[in-house]
C-alpha cells in the first residue's frame, strides 16, 4: 500500500485525470486496461456485478499493475464505506448525493474522528498494509478523494450547500441521470438539459469544489478539460468489448458471406 494518493496529489497539481469505468468483474481487464495505459480505474459497483469480495481482487489486479483505483460504491451506506476503506480504496464516488446532509454522512462515514465517525480497526487491515503503516490512522483523512454525483435536479438546487461541506473533494455531473430527472432521459443535447449542466459547472467552479463528468457528443476529455473539468471518465470496458464483438462478428459475415457458415 502507497501511503498516499496519487490521484489526489494530480488533482492538486492541476492535472486532468482519465479514468477507464471496469464493470466487469474481470481482474485480468482491470490489469490488462492499466498496462494498456489506462492508470487511473474507476471500478463501477453501481452497475456492475462485482460483491465486496471479488472487488477487492480487482483492487489489487489494477494497484499491482501500476494503476490507480477509484470505486463508485452501490449507495450512501456507511457499513460499505467501512468495508471499502478498509480494503484501502482511498478515492471513492457516491452516486445520487442530492443535499448537503447526504453530503455530510457521506463525508463522516469516510474520516476517523473528530473529523468523521469512521470506525477504527487500522492496526489489522489492507489500507494500512495489515498494521505495517503504523501511523496510517493519523494521514488517512488527508488522503481521501471524495467524490459525490450530481445527478438529479433536486441535488441541482442545493448544489451550492452540497460544495460548501467540509471534505468532498469533488461533484462529478452525471448528465444522463441529471437528463432523466427532467423527464428528458437520453436527450443530453435538449437546450434544457444543456442549460442545467453550464449553470452547474458554473456553481461547483464557484464553490471551490474540483469537477468531474463523462465524455459525450461534442464532449471529449479536452473540451471538457478546458471547460474546468479536472476528473473525467471515458471509455467503459464492457462496451469497448461489446461493440468491438458487433464490429467483428459483422466483418466475419461479410467475408464469410460466399460460404455457408453458421
């Protein structure tokens, strides 16, 4: 275990950081995607499959490349926070974090006191090398990158509260959700939509808050860069593989299409 965080240390040099989402549960992609350049993962348990156990694999697949990990948990549970810290994941995102005091519990579940309520049990777990970091307790809440959704427009109007707590490093705009909460879902250019999204990257920049997102039309990882964003996710390991699969099996068709093949 690294005693700090990389990805935060980027963060506060003014880098933008790239991150690969990992839905599978496969710790062979999470390796292959770091030694393919990708450094920073950003291991999905919202939507994807993986029990606390099996993430634990991929945790160490992508640190053991080289790699960075970031981990979207399922919901704002405290006992999952605890479990995740311990396994000595350091930068972690909450989905649908729609006010300040979600924010908050968010933020307390993740910090030992008297700053949080994280509960202690450092001496025996991975985060602080199974006690060989002796001091981890003491460094461990200056270490977290704590990044909360945005992702409805209730969350949208208490947006400015959200960025005033204390510990959340970053809000990272979820458009699609943030869409579906207008009763737009899946029309990210409706003017609407598009409004929503240039008012709150005007109000988390406000707020002093480092920003985050996905790439989209007309949206790539510059532009976004540019834009102020300093987080920002691209491709998706399942898609990659997906449509890569389209793209071949439609290829071998062609070529086959002379032959009779099945």
């Amino acid at each position: 275990m690294k005693r700090h965080n990389p990805t935060k240390a980027a963060l506060r040099e003014g880098r933008t950081v790239s991150v690969l989402w990992l839905e599978s549960a496969s710790p062979d992609l999470a390796e292959a995607a770091v030694g393919a350049g990708w450094k920073t993962v950003l291991i999905d348990n919202e939507h994807g499959v993986s029990s606390l156990e099996h993430t634990s694999h991929l945790v160490r697949a992508v640190e053991a490349a080289g790699g960075e990990v970031v981990l979207r948990i399922p919901a704002n549970d405290p006992a999952y926070l605890k479990k995740v810290l311990d396994m000595g994941v350091r930068s972690i995102m909450v989905p649908m974090i729609n006010n300040a005091a979600q924010a908050r519990a968010f933020v307390d579940a993740c910090r030992y006191p008297p700053q949080g309520n994280r509960g202690y049990a450092a001496p025996i777990v991975r985060a602080s090398g199974y006690g060989a970091i002796d001091d981890y307790a003491r460094h461990a809440n200056d270490e977290l990158l704590l990044i909360g959704q945005i992702e409805h427009v209730e969350a949208a109007r208490d947006v400015d509260a959200i960025a005033a707590v204390d510990g959340l490093d970053m809000l990272f705009i979820g458009p699609n959700d943030l869409a579906g909460s207008l009763g737009k879902l899946e029309r990210l250019e409706d003017p609407e939509v598009r409004e929503l999204i240039g008012e709150l990257e005007q109000r988390i920049v406000a707020g002093g808050r480092w920003m985050g997102t996905i790439t989209g039309p007309g949206r790539d990882v510059a532009t976004l860069s540019e834009s102020g964003y300093r987080f920002v996710a691209g491709p998706n390991d399942i898609a990659l593989f997906a449509n890569t699969l389209r793209d071949e099996a439609n290829a071998w068709r062609a070529r086959s299409a002379d032959f009779d093949t099945v």
